[in-house]
C-alpha cells in the first residue's frame, strides 16, 4: 500500500472553543517506558479548524491534517464522535 495521500488522524478531547472557527484539542497517548516497562501516559494538545463553529468543550473529536490555515493551525475537525454531557 502507498503511503501517498494518507493523512494522519487523531482522537481527542475539546478543551477550548473560545476562539471563531478554531478549537484546541488534547490527545492523549500511552507509550511504553523503556527501563521500567510501564505504560506513560503523553498529552499533546493541537489547534484544529472548525468551520461552523459545532464543537463545545468536552466534545470527543476525530482531527485530519491538512495544509497550514494559520501559524499554530494545521489539524481540520472530520467529525464529533461524542458530545460533552
């Protein structure tokens, strides 16, 4: 399979919606220690655009990555998965 055209993809949490069509994901990831072979939990948190505003804080979402839109901004929202309770 071609590695072309395959765009990364990520699952998180909405923790900012403050700002007009952009939202602040956090992802969060368990990788393996090396010496003592314990799970690690690692958080990134990425700006992602969302068009029509349709994301609260909360929301679990699923971002794609695509071309600059800003200077932090390189992450598009495909879909809400969960929405906050």
């Amino acid at each position: 399979m071609s590695t072309e055209n395959v765009k990364k993809t990520r699952r998180g949490v909405v923790v900012s919606n403050s700002m007009d069509k952009t939202v602040v994901i956090l992802v969060e990831r368990r990788v393996l220690h090396k010496l003592y072979r314990k799970y690690v939990r690692r958080r990134a948190k990425y700006m992602a655009h969302d068009t029509n505003n349709q994301c609260q804080v909360g929301d679990r979402v699923l971002i794609e990555e695509c071309r600059p839109l800003s200077k932090r901004k390189r992450w598009l929202v495909r879909s809400v998965l969960e929405r906050a309770a």
